[in-house]
C-alpha cells in the first residue's frame, strides 16, 4: 500500500505545479481524447465508472485496474479513413506482496505516408507521421468499497520535422457498493517537454471527468451517465470567421451547453458470454453537425462482446462523420489460463 501511496502522492505534486495551465484555446495531443479500447468506443468514447475485467477500460482511468486483470492482456486495432490506423497494446499484473495492481499500455496512430512540400509547392520527399503515448498505472484497494489509481504517460509526436514530446498523468478514484459504482479522473495533467519546431509551448488536453453506472438489480442491464470537460462549462467550439462567412449561430442555451457535457450508455447482458453496448456522446453530434444536413447516427456508438473463459472478443462501431462509421476490434486474453502465471479472483458478468 505505501508504494501506491507514494506513487500517487508523486502524481499530485507534479499536478500540482501544471495544474494552473491555461484551459481554454486549442491543445496539443488531441489524440489522447480518443477512447483506446473497444468497450469504452461503444459506451460513447468517455465512462469512468463501467466497472469489468476488461483491463482495457483501466487504460482511460486507472482506478478501474483492479487484481481480476492479473496477466490480462488487450490489444485494440482501429481502421480510420484515409489509410489512418490506430493501434493499442495494454498489460495488467497484480503484485500481490505490494498489494497493488499495475499495467502498461501503448497507444499508437500510423497516419501513412504523406507527400512532403515546401511553401512553393515543391516536392520534398514523403513524411511518415506518427502519435503515440506509452504509460505506466497502478492502483491499490482502500476499505471495502474504494480503489484510487495514478497513471503517468510519456507523449511523442513525429510530424516530418515538426516534433514534439510531453509527459502527463491521470488520477482516479473510484467507489462500488455492489450495484452502483461513480468514479471521478483527472486527465492528462502535463506539459511539453519538446516544442514542435517554430511554435510556443501549448497546453495538453486537460479534462475532469465523473460518472456513475447503476445496475439493475433483477435484470442484466446497466445504465451509466458520465460527465466530461467539467473544468469549463460552456465548451462549444466557435470559429468567428467560419460562422460569419457561413451564417452559423453558435449562441447556445444552458441545456445545450449542459448537455454537451453528458455522455449516455447502456449495456446489456443476454447471456453471461454476450455483452451488448450502446452509447450517446451529445458533444460529439453537436460538432459534427452540418447546417441545413441531418445528423443521422452522429454521436451514437455500439457494440458486442463475446466473453469466453480465457479469451474475450469485441467489436465496436462509431459515428464521428456525418452518417459515416468507423469500426474497432479489440481482444482480451488471460494469459495466466493458458500459462499458469497465478490467478486473483473470477470474472465477472454483469
């Protein structure tokens, strides 16, 4: 317990000393919004409180690592648009001397290769750009009900000549009481350690995440509602120049700016194998909005899980252009079923 201890109190003094960045404007890693596993694309892209042995969910908040993902293993493979992919690589270990759970993950987007030019359109060759962040978490149980966990990542982006790398944290605590858990994360607190070339230093994607997830107590069903951005209420974007040109009023009323925050999903369990998911992110549909163009599926999510003994496949579908979906396969293998490398606890179906 001491060494989780420590290292989340290290996590909140190196938060501490960033936590008064700038929280307003255009960031820098915006890849790091994106969900880096399959569960979490169909919940709606942001949960903090679904609570599962999916080791993957504990990528995006780290209080959600718990002993059941000993030797679990999760890999995630995204196809984009344009060639682009996306990769995810994350490990869970139980340490149980410590009594702390830890895990290390990768999360790398191969943009393809790019013509390269200069200001006068002249050919330079071919770029290769890159994003990725590798991070390390650990979490540790307190009481019965509580569990808090730290997590610090280490950014690189390789745009040809223009580079960067920043290092973050996220810290997470999350409560479950049997049929309900709520969880509240802080996200990338951090900076640039490297500047891309010719530009001032920029903020990270900071954000205060909280949710809660209810489970029915005579059905296989749960509901969650998360709320995300929660440092800054009204977070529309707004483009003077693009809405004058185009007539756009960005003027929006509190709901609207209320709901922008809120993040809905469902998930539903026919069997103990089959997992169902259906997500809502109301941001998400109000950003991809086109003037005078129906939405159609727009800010929707969903997907199905099949949960075997030692190994779980899913799938996720989401909507992040108008009436265009993008999909996500993920895998889950328990590696200590196969090789015998100690167990802790049994999984778990909602």
């Amino acid at each position: 317990m001491k060494v989780t201890l420590y290292f989340l109190l290290a996590s909140l003094f190196v938060g501490n000393a960033v936590f008064s960045q700038t929280l307003g404007g255009n960031a820098v890693f915006n890849f790091l919004r994106f969900p880096a596993t399959t569960q979490l694309t169909a919940l709606g892209g942001v949960n903090v409180s679904a609570t599962s042995n999916d080791v993957g969910l504990a990528f995006n908040n780290p209080s959600l690592l718990r002993k059941e993902m000993h030797t679990q293993l999760n890999s995630v493979f995204n196809s984009f648009y344009g060639g682009i992919n996306s990769y995810n690589l994350n490990f869970g270990f139980r340490n149980e001397k410590l009594k702390t759970n830890f895990a290390g993950g990768l999360h790398y987007f191969d943009y393809g290769k790019i013509v390269e030019t200069d200001a006068s359109g002249n050919l330079l060759g071919m770029i290769k750009p890159t994003d990725w962040v590798i991070q390390i978490s650990a979490s540790h149980h307190y009481l019965k009900k509580w569990n808090y966990g730290t997590t610090l990542k280490f950014i690189s982006s390789n745009y040809g000549l223009y580079r960067s790398s920043g290092v973050a944290m996220d810290i997470g605590v999350l409560f479950q009481d049997s049929l309900f858990a709520a969880s509240v994360v802080v996200k990338n607190v951090g900076f640039q350690l490297k500047k891309y070339t010719g530009t001032l230093s920029e903020e990270l994607p900071f954000d205060v995440q909280a949710g809660v997830t209810k489970k029915l107590r005579d059905a296989p069903i749960s509901f969650s509602l998360t709320a995300q951005r929660l440092h800054q209420f009204n977070i529309n974007y707004s483009d003077t120049i693009f809405n004058n040109l185009y007539g756009i009023n960005n003027n929006s009323s509190f709901i609207q700016q209320l709901f922008n925050h809120l993040i809905l999903a469902v998930q539903f369990y026919p069997t103990s194998a089959i997992e169902l998911s259906l997500g809502y992110n109301h941001l998400r549909r109000n950003e991809l909005n086109v003037a005078n163009a129906t939405n159609g599926l727009n800010g929707f999510s969903m997907g199905v899980g099949v949960l075997l003994k030692k190994i779980n496949f899913r799938y996720a579908i989401a909507y992040y252009q108008n009436n265009t979906a993008y999909s996500q396969f993920g895998l889950n293998i328990k590696l200590n079923e196969y090789f015998g490398l100690g167990k802790f606890g049994e999984r778990i179906f909602w």
